[in-house]
C-alpha cells in the first residue's frame, strides 16, 4: 500500500470521524455559515490535489507520460460539460492512445 493510498484512507476516516463528532458534540445546533462554507469547499482541492500528485509523479520523481495526456482530456472534457462516463472513457482513450504511439 502506498503512502497515497494511506493518506486517502486517512483522510476519509477523519472525514466521517468529524462528521460523526459533530453531530455528537453539537446536537442541534447549527454551524457558523463561514464554517460550513469552508467545509464544502474542502474536498475540491484535496481531491484534485491527489490525482495531480498521482498523474505526475513515480515515487519522489516527476514524470510527464500518458497519464497527463489523459489527465488533459479528461479536463477538456470536463470544461465541455460532458457526463462522468465520457470523461472516463475520454481519458482512458487518450491515455491508451498516447502509450500506443510511443
């Protein structure tokens, strides 16, 4: 199991530990707007974050290969608007493409 990988474990079990605490600790009172607000935005970075870490790098080196071909297209694709299933497959393909030419 890679660092990565325990790092996503990690953050999804203090994810629902925070979820479950805050329950538990608040009861029925509501969170500060502010703070729920910074909550949302939270998982956006994170995630994109760890498929920038994954797509580029190889251990402690930076490699530009297929991946980021993919990772483009998949953008591309995303800044069209097009569903989850054709960004998936956009993506593979490019990738698969680009590995296949070289």
């Amino acid at each position: 199991m890679t660092t990565t990988w325990i790092v996503i474990a990690l953050v999804a079990a203090l994810t629902a530990l925070f979820r479950g605490a805050g329950t538990v600790l608040l009861g029925d009172r509501e969170l500060p707007s502010r703070l729920v607000a910074v909550f949302a935005c939270l998982p956006v970075p994170l995630l994109a974050s760890l498929v920038v870490v994954e797509t580029v790098t190889s251990g402690r080196h930076l490699v530009l290969d297929a991946r980021l071909a993919g990772l483009a297209a998949a953008l591309v694709a995303v800044a069209l608007r097009a569903r989850l299933v054709v960004v998936i497959a956009l993506a593979a393909a490019t990738t698969a493409g680009v590995r296949a030419l070289g």
